[in-house]
C-alpha cells in the first residue's frame, strides 16, 4: 500500500534539504516515506548531476569576499548560467559559503569543502545539493585569504564575479584603501613589487622577449628586402595572404614566388647572425616595462590620473604604509 505523503511532510524535507517541492515529495515516495532515506536520495541526484555536467563551464556565478578582525577571505562560487547566478538560493549558498570561509579561516580549498555551515551541512554537501535542484554543475571556483593588521575589500557589485581584498602593515584611509583594492580587482597585477615577483614568472617573459625579439629583428630584414624589390611586405605576410592577394591581382605569380624565396632565405640568414647581447639587452627592457605594467606598486593608480604609481599615492596618505598581500578571484578571467 502506497504512503500518503502529505505537504506538511515535503515541506519538512524542503527545510532539512533546500530541495526544491517537486525533487522532495518524489524523494520521499521512493524512501516511502523516510526522511533520513529521502535526503540520501536528494544527495544521490546532486552527486548525479554533478558527474553528467562534469565538464561544462562555470563562469557565472558570484565573488564575495569579507573582512574579519586582522583577516580577510575571498570566495567564488560557479555556475553556468547567469539566470541560475541570480537565484536566491545560489546567492544565500555564496554568502554562506564566505560566511564559513572568514569562520573557519581554511587554509585552502580542500579544507574549506569540509567546513560547515551554519545548518550544519558541508560546504562540498551543500554545493552537491544545489546542484541536483538546478540541474547545473556549482563550483567553488576559487578561494583565498589575506592576514594583516588592515584590511579592505572591494567587489564588483555589477556582475558580482570579481572581488579582491589586499592587506596593509597599517591602518589607511579607507577611501585610499579601498581604491588600491579596486586596483587589483580591474589590473589584476602579478604581485606587490618587483621584488615578490616569482622566478619563474621572470624567466617565463625574459624567454618571450628574447624570441619576440627575435623575430621582430628577422621580420624587419625581410620586410626591408621585399620593399628593395617592391613588393608590400602586408600582401605576403602569410601563405594565405598571398594567395589571396595574388587571386585578386595584386600581386603577381612571379612575385608571390620571389617573396617565398625572400622569406626563406633572407629569414634563414637573419637567424644564423643575430646579435644576441643586443636581443638580450632588449629582453631585459621589455621585462622591466613587464614590472612596471604588472606589479602594483608600479601601476598607474586608475582610480587617479592613471598614471601616477599606486606606491606614491599610498605614500602620500601615509609615509609608513605598504601593501602586505593581496589576493584576487574572478570567474570572467
């Protein structure tokens, strides 16, 4: 004999769950009428979900990032669609997600997945439950935390998919505080100084300069010698440009050939006398104009004229301020 199940009793589900009506009555007609059964079923479906939709994007969703006392944390939550982003439950899960994070202050993400929420349930259980009521994969897509003597925070509250927090050794003036978060929110640097600039990092450009670099000086023989014997270098740029140009007649067989050759053998030669203390001194140019774009200190401060660097307009709120850390989490990147 089938168990009547009575509205007072999905309802009961739905507050131990957050499922939604129709996903808790079915869950309890199958568990006949078990609750503790009803919710396994409920976790099942999520976990369900979850593996089918394994490999799909979540670049919606929402940053939330909070400040406690010497503290700070910063978390994303992903999903696929920005209709689903918006659902209150997404948002309330977010900001119970952050609520957690600036309480148990984990030391990364793996640990905040086993951190509790308020209604008791794991972080990982809970974003494993909202995804079987959406039918979309939910992802902790980032997580990080700041510890300093002063904090300030910013996030994004047009799309609510960026916020960062950055620390100081002092307190600051909260406007200047907040703007050198806002700096880091929309120029995403690289680290604080030149100097916390990871090695491997520096290595990484200094090699893309030198091959830049490269190629820019082999490029410029070969443009200089297909201009000597007047071709355009833009109509031979790439084998597809030359076919193209040549079909519509603006260049010739003869030349589309001729310009091959320079190519090859003009490139060939370039490479095998290349200076490369010239290249490398270069390298070190482009590396150093790398820093001065990508490390905060040295940024334009963008919430001034653009041009003066965020170290001096810190300096002139206070002489004795610098920036400790700072973190940053966007799905949109």
């Amino acid at each position: 004999m089938a168990i009547e199940i009575k509205a007072a009793d999905v309802m009961k589900l739905r507050k131990m769950t957050g499922a939604g009506m129709m996903d808790c009555k079915k869950a309890l007609v199958d568990a006949e009428g078990d609750y503790e059964r009803a919710k396994e079923i409920i976790k099942e479906k999520g976990k369900l979900v979850a593996a089918k939709r394994a490999d799909r994007e979540t670049s919606e969703g929402a940053v939330i990032a909070k400040v406690g006392e010497g503290k700070a944390i910063v978390v994303g939550l992903g999903c696929e669609t920005d209709f689903v982003a918006k659902n209150a439950d997404f948002q309330a899960l977010a900001n119970a997600i952050a609520e957690a994070a600036i309480n148990h202050f984990p030391a990364d993400k793996e640990a905040l997945m086993s951190c509790t929420l308020a209604d008791g349930r794991t972080v990982e259980a809970a974003v494993t439950e909202l995804t079987g009521q959406t039918g979309e994969k939910h992802v902790v897509a980032g997580y990080e935390y700041v510890e300093a003597p002063f904090i300030s925070a910013y996030m994004h509250v047009i799309t609510g998919k960026l916020a960062a927090i950055v620390g100081f050794n002092k307190e600051l003036d909260a406007q200047v505080a907040k703007g050198v978060a806002m700096q880091i929110a929309s120029m995403n640097p690289v680290a604080v100084s030149a100097a916390n600039v990871e090695q491997s990092v520096l290595d990484a450009e200094f090699k893309t300069a030198v091959e830049k670099t490269k190629d820019e000086l082999v490029q410029k023989e070969i443009n200089a010698a297909l201009t000597k014997v007047g071709i355009n270098p833009a109509h031979v740029d790439s084998e597809e440009h030359i076919e193209s140009n040549q079909s519509k007649g603006w260049i010739t067989a003869e030349q589309a050939e001729q310009a091959r050759e320079i190519i090859k053998t003009v490139g060939e030669a370039k490479k095998a006398n290349l200076n490369m203390q010239m290249i490398e001194n270069i390298a070190k140019g482009r590396v150093q104009k790398f820093l001065k774009e990508n490390t905060l200190e040295e940024q334009g401060y963008q919430m001034g004229d653009g041009k003066t660097p965020v170290k001096d307009i810190i300096k002139a709120a206070d002489a004795e301020a610098k920036v400790l850390a700072f973190k940053r989490v966007s799905l949109a990147d």
